[in-house]
C-alpha cells in the first residue's frame, strides 16, 4: 500500500505499507481510500485485528526521487524516515511500514497506544 499524507493540502508523509495478504484478504485500494477513520482503525472494524504496539526506527535520510517528488522536496534535503513495524497481540506483527516525513514546516510526534486490560 503506498499512502499519502497532506497536510492544509501539502504532502507531508509518504508510506510504504506491506502487509499479510492472508490477514486482509479482500483489501484493496478502494476499500484503503473509503475508510473513515484511521489504517488501523481500518484493521480493527473490518478484519478484527488490533493494533496493540508499534516499534519504530527513526533516522535521517535523503529520500528516493520519486518520493522526494511526491513530497516536493529536492533530493539532497534531508527527510525522516521511519521504519515501524506493529504488532496484534502474542507479538504477531501485521504491518511493516517505511514512512518519509518532510519536516521543513513539521515536526513528527509519536502517541500510538493501547491500553489492555490486565
């Protein structure tokens, strides 16, 4: 899934998402772009998978052309890239995700939980 994030109508993020095919059977690019609310709100009301943690490598990086161009920037100005990987619950994971952030007029704030009941 490659999914792109505006902001005030500017690209910001740009994601590369891969998932289990087995997990998500019929999800396809309509079905991602009708969704209300969040991906993984996505993941929850139609395939009953939560989300339940999320690891995250951040680093800067100079993005690829292609995705420097789809986030307006020049190849040579630096970007966040974010490699998460989330999990349901017994630690299975259910996305990999390799996200670049243009922050020129942004800064990235990471405030993904969920709290179970123990």
């Amino acid at each position: 899934i490659q999914n792109l994030l505006k902001l005030s109508g500017k690209p910001v993020i740009f994601d590369e998402i891969s998932i289990p095919a087995a997990l998500f059977p019929d999800l396809n690019a309509d079905i991602f772009g009708r969704r209300e609310g969040t991906i993984y709100g996505l993941y929850q009301a139609r395939y009953d998978i939560n989300v339940i943690r999320i690891k995250e490598h951040l680093s800067a990086d100079h993005p690829p052309a292609p995705v420097a161009a789809l986030l307006g920037m020049r190849v040579t100005a630096p970007a966040l890239m974010i490699r998460r990987v989330a999990y349901t619950y017994n630690d299975t994971p259910v996305e990999h995700r390799v996200s670049w952030v243009n922050t020129e007029n942004h800064e990235y704030l990471s405030d993904l939980w969920k709290n179970e009941a123990r």
